[in-house]
C-alpha cells in the first residue's frame, strides 16, 4: 500500500521551496525591502542609496549618507491566484488503471491572501572612511491558501512560509568617487504547509483501487543558514552614479514534523491498517536547499535638477534548485523535479523634483520567472513572467526626515499549469491560472 507518498511529496515541496509569507518578484523572492523603492519599480536599487536600506542592496552606498541614519517601513501585499480547472485528476495510487479519474471539487477560489513585510534599518558614519549599519528584513517569500476540498487539494491546500534576514554591514570609502561595502546574513525560515492525501483500497482486498476518501497531511518546519553580500559603488561623474552588488546563496538544513491524519476515510479496516503500518500520526524529515544567489547593477543619473533616470538589471541563480530530496524517518526518501532556470529582472524608473518638500517617483520593470514550463509549475507556486507599474511620492518634513509612499500593480501572463507530481496519488494537476498583485508601502526615514 502507497499510503506513505503524501509524506514525500509534503516534505520534499515545504521544504524545499522555503521563503517568507507573500512572492512578488518572480519566484518566491521579495523585492520589496524598501517602501522607497517601490515608487520606482526598484530601479537604481543598486545605486540610489536614498535612504539607510541601502544596506540591504548595496552596502557601498552607506558612504553616501552623512552621521546616523535610520528608516523603517512596511509593504502589503495582495496577490491575486484564480485557478480554473482543466481536467485535473486524483492519482493512481499505483493503480494504472485508475488514471485519469477526475478529481472533483471547485476551482480553489482566491489562493492569494494579504500579507505583510516589515522592514528596519540603520548606518553609522563611524569617521570619513568608514561606515557601519544594520538591516532587518526578510529576502524570499510564499503564501497561497485555497478552499478546503479544491480540485488540486492533493497538490496544495494552503503554503505558508515565513522569514527573516539580519544583515550587520561595514562600507569604506576608498576615494571621493569609489566606495566599497560588505554584510553578513543570518537567515530563518519557518513553513506550514497542508494538502489532502486520496486513500483507496490496497491490493490484495477486495474492490482493491476504489477511492475512499482523503487523509490531511501538514507539514511544519524551520531551519537557518548563513550567507554575505558586497557592493561597490562609483561617482562616474557628478550626475552619473554606478552600483554592482551580490547576495550569495545561503544554504538551508531544515528540520519538521509531517502529521498524517484522517478527514473523511469512514472505513473501519482502511483506517486500521493505517494505523497499524504508522502512517498515521508525526513523522520526522529533514532536508538541504540552496536559495538562490543575486546580482544587480544599477545606473543613477541626474538628467537636471529636478529629474533623476533610474535603471537595472538583476539576475537571480534560480538554477541552484533543479530537484529537492527530502529524508524520512521510517519512509522512503523523496524527490520532487523543479528544473528552477537562472532568472532575469531590467526596471527603469524615474524621479522628479516637484519642491523642495516633493519628489514623484514613477517605474516599469520586467521579471522573469524562474519555472521553466507548465509541466514543472506546481500550485504552491503559480509563477509566470510579471510586468510592475508603479507610482510613489516622498515627502520631506524637514531636512532631515522624510516620509516615503509607494503603490505597484504587477501584471502576470496567463498562467497553464499541467503538472503531473512525482507522487503518482497526487495526480495531474490541469488547468490555468489568472493572476496579479497589488503592493502598497510606507516607509518613515530619519538622519540624527
């Protein structure tokens, strides 16, 4: 009997896709350490180093920002995940004949739910040439969260991951036009996720292959690893600014609980011979992944004295996860094919001077995903290549503080998803999705 399978396909997708509560760079990774970006789509991010969150995308820019400097902000975040059903079927159990059954229920409604991500920061010029600072944040993240009972439920009923990332940073300034920055990372995740799992009478009983009703499967997990960051920063002339940045990979050693347990099985004898063979109740599972490593190189050039032309591009090492293996105590160890590519985002944006107290932002970015086809989409990430259009304003009250606001609205393709799971009772998940996001941010900035 193949009762087991949910355990590998559970584990092997919580564990593997780890990030934090909501995705919306391509992905799972958050763009969105800022407020004061997202007026701008993020362009520059490399070298604007408008306020202290230059920690988080290039340390390099610390140089730039006299005494201490504090900011802190948050971004909301509303995905939209509408799935429509194309003929997605409940497995086989390993029954070959039993392929193909449809899998009954309703197209999962909105799986896209409001999540928040907060955001701290700060820089100390420690003398001329030196500078230190903090950043608090949280780089990837993941949250979709369909009906109970949908059609694609032993895929993924509700995947939710939370994180944070503490980022201690050092800049020098080597001349008057070069600057050079790098951080370390501490990292956490910590996930929760659920799906359905179809039981169907094992061979050799009677009315072997016929369904019976579904089992719940969750999975909770945390780990941590460490990574670094460096950036360099260069005044090309006096209205033309360079920065080059990386983030490194940071591997993960996770650790969870998955816990089988019945929804709906009524058959006496079923449920016994679950219980008898321990798949009922916790299990233990660990797992190794490798988050992807990043890169930006960003223009800044002041076109006049009011405006500012902003541009970048950025690459991401999806690639780094092509499978993930999860081991299992007491079950067999599991795979679960990706094939994540390597992944391309290009943002311009553009500020302009309105007064000495208003600066308008707007920017248009393209982020490619970083799955490769329908066939390896799988529902915990409905991901597609986005469009981002995005308005902001920062207000300033002085000086010395300002405030900052930004609104994006991020337009996906159509989505297909055909995916058949490595584990054969999971079925075929068919079908497409229609998907946006809308964020919204503020962030308070502060120079003492």
């Amino acid at each position: 009997m193949k009762s087991h399978h949910p355990i590998k396909t559970l584990s092997a997708l919580i564990l593997g896709l780890g990030s934090v509560g909501v995705a919306h760079a391509a992905g799972f990774q958050l763009l969105e350490q800022n407020a004061s970006g997202i007026g701008s789509a993020f362009a520059g991010s490399a070298a604007i180093a408008e306020d202290a969150s230059t920690v988080f995308f290039n340390p390099a820019g610390m140089t730039l920002l006299p005494g201490m400097n504090a900011s802190a902000g948050v971004v909301a975040i509303k995905p939209n995940f509408e799935f429509s059903n194309d003929g997605t079927t409940k497995g086989n159990n390993g029954v070959p004949a039993l392929s193909g059954q449809p899998s009954g229920g309703s197209d999962g409604g909105n799986a896209g739910s409001w999540g928040v991500v907060p955001n701290a920061y700060f820089t100390w010029e420690v003398n001329p040439k030196v500078w230190l600072g903090l950043g608090i944040g949280a780089p990837f993240g993941l949250m979709t969260d369909y009906e109970k009972g949908w059609a694609g439920r032993y895929h993924s009923e509700k995947f939710s991951i939370e994180s944070i990332n503490v980022n201690p940073s050092i800049a020098f300034k080597a001349t008057d036009t070069l600057s050079f920055g790098v951080g370390l990372n501490w990292m956490q995740l910590n996930a929760d996720y659920r799906k359905a799992q179809a039981v169907r009478v094992p061979a050799p009983m009677p009315g072997a292959g016929t369904y019976m009703g579904d089992l719940n499967a969750k999975v909770k997990a945390d780990g941590d690893g460490w990574g670094w960051n460096a950036g360099v920063l260069w005044q090309a002339t006096p209205d033309t600014r360079l920065g080059l940045s990386y983030r490194s990979k940071v591997k993960i050693d996770a650790d969870g609980t998955t816990k089988i347990s019945n929804r709906d099985v009524a058959n006496a004898t079923i449920l016994g011979g679950l219980q008898a063979q321990g798949i009922l109740g916790s299990h233990s599972a660990d797992a190794s992944i490798e988050l992807p490593d990043t890169a930006i190189f960003s223009v800044v050039h002041n076109l006049n004295d009011r405006w500012t032309l902003l541009g970048d591009v950025s690459w991401t090492g999806w690639s780094s996860i092509p499978e993930l293996k999860i081991k299992n105590s007491g079950v067999p160890d599991a795979e679960l094919d990706l094939r994540f590519k390597d992944a391309w985002r290009v943002a311009l944006g553009a500020h302009y001077r309105y007064s000495d107290s208003w600066t308008f932002k707007g920017g248009v970015a393209w982020d490619q995903s970083p799955v490769q086809s329908d066939a390896y989409r799988p529902s915990a990430l409905p991901d597609n290549d986005r469009y981002w259009v995005s308005l902001g304003a920062k207000y300033n009250f002085s000086k010395n503080t300002s405030i900052d606001v930004g609104y994006a609205h991020l337009f996906v393709k159509s989505t297909s998803v055909n995916n058949h799971s490595a584990d054969s009772s999971a079925g075929t998940l068919k079908g497409t999705y229609d998907s946006s996001a809308d964020l919204i941010g503020v962030q308070f900035s502060h120079r003492f």
